[in-house]
C-alpha cells in the first residue's frame, strides 16, 4: 500500500503533531511509505529564511529521530522535487474558487492575520498536489486535516472524469486515539503551533523541567472525580488520552487506577519524560552531523522525483501542456 504524508516546518513539534502524525508514520513505514518535509506550505505564512531553513533541517531530524529508516521509508523536503508546485498549477485550474472559499482551517488562519497571501487561499491544492504526485492510496494525518483530505480525493476524481484516469483516489487514516490532543490549559481546543499558550502546547522536545511543569499545570476541573468523560472533563479527558496513547492502555483502564488527579498527572509525566527523551538524544546527534543528514534527504528527494515525475508526465499530458 503506498501511504503518503507531510508535516510544515512551521515550528517546534509538539505533542499533538507526534500523537497525531510522526509516531504512527515510524510505526507504520515500509518501503512503499513517503513522508514529507513540506517546506512550501510553510511560506504560506510570515516566516524568515533562516527560520524556515533551520526548521526544514530539524524536522528532517526529527523524523529519522521518531524512527523512520531511511532504508526503508522515504523521507523528504517538498521544494527538492519541483513537480509538487508544477501540479499544484494544474490543478488550480481543477479546483473551484468556492470549493477553496469553503475551507474551514483557511478561514480560521485568515481571520488571525491582518492580510494573507494567495498562498494562504490555495494551499489545500498544494497538498492536493502533494498526495496525487505519489499516487498514495492511504494518507494518515490528524483530525484537523479531514476537510483537506476530502478535496484531494474530490480533485482526483474531478480530473479523472474530465481528463481520462490518471490519479489514485486516496484515503484519509486517522488515528484510533489522540487523533486530536488537546490544548493543556484550554483543552476545548486543539494543541496548536500558532495558537496556543506556551503552557498549553507541548513540545516533544522541551526539557525535562517543562514538560513536568506543563502536565502538573494541565487544566482540569474542580469536581476531583478521576473518570473518562470528554463532555464534562475535557481537561482530565485529554490527559488520560496521552497516557494512554504512551501506555497502550485505554483511557478507562488508566482512569480507574486512580483516586487523585496529582498521582495521574505524575506518571503521565514520568512516562512523557521517558518515552522523549531518546528521540530528543537521537535528533541531536543528527544535527551535529549535517553533512549525512543532508546526504540521507537528497537520496530521499531522488526516490521520490522518480515518482513525482511519471505521475507528473500522467497528468501533464492528460491536460495538453508539458
Ligand atoms: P501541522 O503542524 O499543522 O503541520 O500538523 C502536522 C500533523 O500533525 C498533521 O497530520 C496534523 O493533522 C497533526 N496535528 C496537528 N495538531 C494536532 C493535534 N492537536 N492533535 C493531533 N494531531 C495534530
Ligand atoms: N496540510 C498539512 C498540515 O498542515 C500538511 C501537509 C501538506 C500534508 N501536504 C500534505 C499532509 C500531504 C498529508 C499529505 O498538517
């Protein structure tokens, strides 16, 4: 099965992305797997070149970090291989203006800046683009990405009927659990790069102290009662779904190990700090050695162009230009 996903250098990874997207891509990688740096999607937003080029090379770390073995998945920088932009135009021309208009996270982003770029508008074709290159049949990302996922498939199939059978129709996967972690001190909404507080969001990289500190501060509720039960406590809610995303347990089993929301919030902790550590050794050690980690992505750009490519020639052809 050809299972195709990306992640933006946007920022620091926090614990919403590793639940939601890196863990289940090193659990579930085979060689038939590609995972993306997808750098363009960053510039959708204001951000500096040194910031976006220091970004691209520490998420690329941090997904050989997660696990991903560059023999046998292949791992990535979007703007390495050009049909991803070359595509995208194309199926701009497929895509409809109100179809774009209608995109739930376009909107959100666009209310929170002052003025925003075309870019901004027409990313979810960009990603579109990105997903149809490799003719990925399963495409696992987190819940906030359903609505970009249903137009990539709604694409493919727009272009098919019109121009002949070229792309793979793909499908979503989704996470059993943590598919959404939530923001620790506002936990009704999601743990968010841009948007949450610094003590709402956690990094996977933040120091030992921090991550202590932020799951001892997580919001909870006053009633004291330790049970599973999203609707009256989100906070507890969302806290019991990380512990068992670590744990393997549900969240029921974990919740009825305790009377205390502190014991709770101490063995999550503890399990927090034990399960990142590793990773956070791991991508160390790749940075101090940019040479191979850049060695590691250009041999991933080549696998991947040579895809890219004939699925590029498919679509190019089907529509009358080179
Ligand atoms: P982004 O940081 O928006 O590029 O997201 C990278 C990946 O992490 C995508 O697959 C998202 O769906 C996933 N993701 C982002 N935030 C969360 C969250 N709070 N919970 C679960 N998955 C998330
Ligand atoms: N839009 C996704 C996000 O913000 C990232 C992304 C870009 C992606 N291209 C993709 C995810 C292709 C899966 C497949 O999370």
């Amino acid at each position: 099965m050809r299972v195709l996903s990306g992640i933006q250098p946007s920022g620091a990874v926090h614990l919403g992305n590793y639940l939601g997207a890196l863990r289940q891509w090193a659990q579930q990688q085979s060689n038939n797997s590609y995972y993306c740096v997808v750098d363009l999607h960053a510039l959708t937003l204001p951000i500096s070149p040194a910031d976006l080029q220091r970004h691209t090379l520490e998420l690329s770390a941090t997904l050989f970090a997660v696990g991903l073995d560059p023999n046998v998945a292949t791992v990535f920088v979007q703007s390495q291989v050009p049909h991803h932009t070359r595509l995208s135009w194309i199926l701009e021309c497929v895509a409809s203006y109100g179809e774009l208009s209608r995109m739930t996270q376009f909107k959100e982003k666009a209310d929170r800046q002052d003025g925003f770029s075309a870019g901004l508008f027409t990313y979810p074709v960009l990603m579109a683009a990105d997903i149809l290159l490799y003719d990925a049949q399963r495409v696992p990302v987190g819940d906030d990405q359903r609505q970009h996922l249903e137009l990539a498939r709604n694409l493919a199939e727009r272009f098919n009927n019109r121009y002949g059978e070229t792309f793979v129709v793909p499908e979503g996967f989704f996470p059993p659990v943590a598919a959404r972690v939530m923001d620790l001190q506002e936990p009704t909404r999601k743990m968010s790069k841009s948007v949450s507080s610094p003590l709402g969001a956690m990094g996977i990289f933040d120091s030992e102290a921090d991550i202590r500190k932020k799951i001892m501060k997580a919001m909870t509720d006053t009633d004291g009662e330790v049970r599973f039960d999203w609707d009256a406590k989100p906070g507890l809610a969302n806290l019991l779904e990380i512990f068992s995303a670590f744990s393997g347990e549900t969240p029921d089993t974990v919740a009825s190990r305790y009377e205390r929301y502190g014991d709770l919030k101490k063995d999550l902790a503890d399990l927090v700090v034990a399960h990142l550590a590793p990773i956070t050794q791991r991508r160390d050690d790749l940075l101090a050695d940019k040479g191979e980690l850049n060695r590691l992505l250009s041999i991933g750009a080549a696998r991947a162009e040579v895809i890219a490519e004939a699925t590029y020639r498919r679509a190019a052809s089907a529509v009358g230009v080179n």
